[in-house]
C-alpha cells in the first residue's frame, strides 16, 4: 500500500515505523527538515520537506497515485486542508486526519466529503486520556483495552506474591472463576514472551495477559493479586490538553487536584473545571506534594509536555508515599527504560493511540487494533468472512487453526451488530480448543510480536471463491 504521512513528530514518526516494517511505501511529510533526518536514516521511507497543506508539497509526495493520505501534524488546519486538497485534486482514496480540537466533533457535519472530505479522524490527546480513566478504574492493572464495541477486555497485570493463583498451573483459573470465564492469552517472564498452555504454571512477577468479558476483569484480577483499595484520590501534574481532560473526566467520580506550573493557565483551569482543586506550582516541588498529602495520594499522574520533569516528579511521588504513579513519556527509550521500576506505569501517547491509525490501515477486515508492550506486541480484533469453502477458518475448531507460533484466539464476539434503540444482544466467547468459529464473529487475537500480523492477516481473508 502506498501512504503518505504528513508531520514527522512523535504520532507521525511512530505510525511511520509500524507500517514500514509492515511492506507498505511511506513517504512522510514535514516543514522541519532536522525531524526527517532521522527518520530517513533509520527507516526505509522517502522524505519530503514542507507545508503539508500546499498541492505541490502533496504531489511531490506522490499523492497522485497514493491509497492513503494520514494527516498528523500538531495544526488541526493543516490536517483539513491536506485532506480537502488530496481529496479534490488527487482523488486519493482514504484520507486520516489529527483533530485535537473538540469543536470539530461537535460539527460532525464538516469533515463530510463535501467539506473537508476527512474519512476518519482521531484525537490522540482523548484517546490517551480514555485509556488513562481505565487505569484509574482498575489500578491493579499495567493495561486496559477493549474489543468488540467495549464488550471484551485485554487486561495486563503484574501477579504479586499472595495472589491465589501464584504457583498454580494455568487451567485452574477457570475452576477457581466459578461460573465466570477468561483466556490467559500470554505471559512474560523476565520479559521472556510464553505461550501458555493448561499446565503453565504462574509465577509472582509474571506479567500476565487475559481477556474476559469486560463486566468480569475484576473478578479476574482479583484471582492474579489481591485486589488493591479503590482509587479515591487522584492529583494531576500538568494542566495540558490531556491532563485538563483526564480531570474533567475524573472529577465527578474522584477526588481531584491539578498542578500547573503557569498561572494564568491555572486560572482558566480553574475556571472551567468546577470541582478540581487546581494549584499553581512544580510537580516536583518536594514542599508542594507533602503539603498536599501526597502519601495519602491513590494515584499520582505526570502528564506534562517534558519527559524528564514527568519521570523525576513520579519518582518523586513514588518515593514520598503516593500508592500508585504514571508518567507520560514520548521517547521510547525512556519508557523501556522506566517501565516496572520504581513508575508503575510508564505510557506513550503514540502507541496508545496508533492502534486507531492501524484498523484503518490494515488489510482485511480489522475492527480493532491494539499495541501492547511498548509496540512489541499487539492485539487484533478481525470480522470473519465466508464459508467453510471459501475460508480458512469458518467452521473451524480454534484447535484446528494453522495460525504460526505465538498467536493465540482470545474471545469471540458473536451475534448482529446492535441496532439503534435495540440493545446489544452479542454474546462474548472465550476461546477454547472446542470452540467452533463463525462466519461473522469478531475474534480476538493476541499476537506476541508485530512481525505476525500480515500471516494472520492473510491466513483470515476470504478466496476469491467467495466473491
């Protein structure tokens, strides 16, 4: 597939990694040519810089024959301009657009194809901030995410010393649930990826992946560590686009305080969020933490725009008492580094949101997409098509599925798409070796390196038979 990237910052450069190891021709687009550089160095992509919104801009970029144009840069403008420009003078098929205002949401109407012609559009900012109020919800977890229109989650969760299930063979977990269901779907250990089977055994410090129906996570959770106090008290460090929409999210369900270090952006801060205490100051002044009781905190969240004040505060926090921290790091190195020391979570805004980018991206029918492990892994939700003569897997025993190594059918989501008014009346499956596949199931995979997404893609698309 040919795609065109426009802007080279932390979303754009991310999305350009994935899908070049995917065999797809990128080229990428920005005005500052000191971020293509390395980009070209590293990766085998063509580069062009300039004004993403210009028409020769976009058609140096090869727009004329691309099947795809994503527009990311940090201008919503120049993402609705390049869209309405590749739309109306290239006819390029499939155009993405970065929206961070939430006006454009409000007016659905404009980005129809007589407007701005944006096919698709994702905020990075609510997405992240979405999968943080997930995390607030479950603080035992490492990651929350969810498939079939929220009915099936992927949890990831550290299993402590204490928890029921340490030392006990995998199979036990359905006998220990009662009635309740759930697929152990990966375990890393030692950050050794195992595919597990019945007999594999947990171990505490096990890093473990499942997937339930999403109104039973807790109980799971419960049977992998002890479960911890609910969170109550929440502060927020940075007064940004996401931490201004994490407290507006939180504030009615906890209690919330906000740091900004800028006054006159506290004060607006102030001003529209109506029940979060928002303090002017440094999220790493020692003061300010412990005179706002810090080690009686639930939760500390650094979500400022500086990787390095982000890690030093949660640290910080960390060190001072707070139960629980989350730092919002960009640089990847920085999150491998400080993921699972002393930072419970370590998170990037990228490849939070880029699985967004993926389902619109990917061949075949892709409902979800999900990157897990800092990119390493990844979590697909693919619609199953055909019959028994045309597919591989329709009518099939997951037992009988030729899927490579290191892919593992979580759940199925099986029944009609919900109508309006109607209720949703899909039944979620877990996997087992018996279960039979569908034509028409949603089904769940986890997929322990990125490297096996174009197999399964292929192994789960129709014949030609079928059409």
């Amino acid at each position: 597939m040919k795609i065109i990237i426009l802007g080279a910052g932390q979303v754009g450069s991310s999305v350009a990694e994935s899908l070049v190891s995917e065999a797809n021709e990128i080229t990428i687009v920005d005005s500052d040519a000191a971020r293509l550089a390395p980009l070209k160095d590293r990766l085998d992509l063509r580069v062009v810089n300039g004004n993403a919104a210009l028409p020769s801009v976009l058609e140096a970029a090869g727009a004329e024959d691309a099947d795809l144009l994503i527009a990311v840069t940090q201008s919503d403008q120049t993402n609705l301009c390049a869209c309405r420009t590749a739309a109306a003078l290239f006819h390029t098929p499939t155009r993405i657009a970065r929206l961070r205002s939430e006006d454009y949401a409000r007016h659905p109407e404009l980005l129809e194809e007589k407007n701005f012609a944006v096919d698709f559009s994702i905020c990075p900012e609510q997405i992240v901030t979405d999968y943080i109020v997930k995390l607030i919800e479950f603080p035992e977890a490492l990651q929350v995410v969810e498939f079939g229109d929220g009915r099936v989650s992927l949890v990831a969760v550290r299993v402590v010393e204490g928890g029921r299930l340490v030392g006990h063979p995998v199979s036990d977990l359905r006998r220990h649930l009662a009635g309740l269901d759930a697929r152990v779907a990966a375990i890393y250990r030692k950050d050794q990826a195992i595919v597990p089977t019945g007999a594999t055994r947990i171990e505490a410090g096990d890093e473990v992946f499942y997937l339930a129906a999403t109104r039973d996570i807790r109980r799971v959770l419960s049977e992998l560590r002890q479960r911890d106090r609910p969170t109550r008290r929440i502060l927020i460090a940075g007064g940004g686009n996401i931490g201004e929409r994490l407290a507006a999210a939180t504030q009615d369900h906890y209690q919330v305080k906000l740091v900004e270090c800028h006054e006159e952006r506290a004060k607006d801060l102030g001003a529209r969020l109506g029940r979060t205490l928002v303090l002017v100051g440094e999220a790493g002044d020692e003061a300010l933490l412990g005179a706002e009781g810090i080690e009686e905190l639930d939760f500390f969240l650094a979500l400022t725009n500086d990787d390095e004040n982000n890690i030093v505060a949660a640290l910080l926090a960390k060190r001072l008492g707070a139960r629980r921290v989350l730092a919002l790091i960009n640089r990847r190195v920085y999150v491998d580094l400080v993921q699972a020391d002393r930072i419970d979570i370590a998170i990037s805004p990228a490849q939070v949101s880029i699985g967004s980018l993926l389902a619109h991206v990917r061949r075949g029918d892709v409902a979800a997409v999900h990157s897990l492990r800092r990119g390493a892994a990844e979590a697909l939700e693919l619609v199953v098509h055909g019959d028994a003569g045309s597919s591989k897997v329709v009518g099939r025993q997951v037992r009988q599925l030729e899927l490579p190594l290191g892919v593992t059918v979580g759940a199925i989501v099986r029944g009609p798409p919900p109508k309006p008014g109607g209720g949703d009346r899909r039944e979620v499956l877990i996997a087992h070796d018996d279960t039979v596949i569908e034509a028409e199931d949603h089904v769940v995979l986890f997929l322990l390196h990125k490297a096996l997404v174009p197999k399964v893609e292929r192994y789960f698309q129709v014949s030609f038979s079928f059409f």
